[in-house]
C-alpha cells in the first residue's frame, strides 16, 4: 500500500487491491478512515470510532494533498479508473 503522505500524524495510503469509487485510507491513532476523493469527504472508518476532529483533520489533510492523492490512484488503477471533477 503505497504512502501518499504522512502529515501531523496523518498517514495517507492507497490500498493496491482496493476497489471501488477512488478514495485514500487515512491511519491515525490505530483507526483507519476512508476519505473518498470525488467528492472529498469522509465515508467509513474500521478500528475504532474517530471524533469529528479527527475526520475534519484527515479531510484537511486529503485536500491539501489531493493532487498526490489522484497521482497514485491512477497509478495503481489507471487513467480511466476514475476522472478528477
């Protein structure tokens, strides 16, 4: 799984045998959230149940680096796997 960025303690990922409309998996404090990329947004979370704060943060931090984020989609899954808005 590929690390798009690691900022204040958000580690940003794309999982090489996901599916799926495009998103990033976002680790922090143990919990994983998945943050989809079109539009951003918060969608589900496993291992545990992250505070709002928490989901505002890692949506901030997919945003800010939303470019990468869409950079290795498509690496993994091609061009044609989904088209940025």
């Amino acid at each position: 799984m590929p690390k798009v960025v690691e900022v204040r303690g958000y580690a940003v990922k794309v999982f090489t045998d996901d599916h799926g409309p495009p998103h990033v998996h976002v680790l922090k404090h143990g919990i994983l959230l998945k943050i989809s990329l079109q539009p951003v947004a918060f969608v589900s979370a496993k291992y545990g149940r992250p505070g709002d704060r928490v989901k505002r943060d890692a949506i901030a931090v997919v945003q800010e680096h939303i470019e990468a984020c869409w950079a290795v989609w498509r690496n993994i899954y091609g061009e044609d796997a989904a088209s940025e808005p």
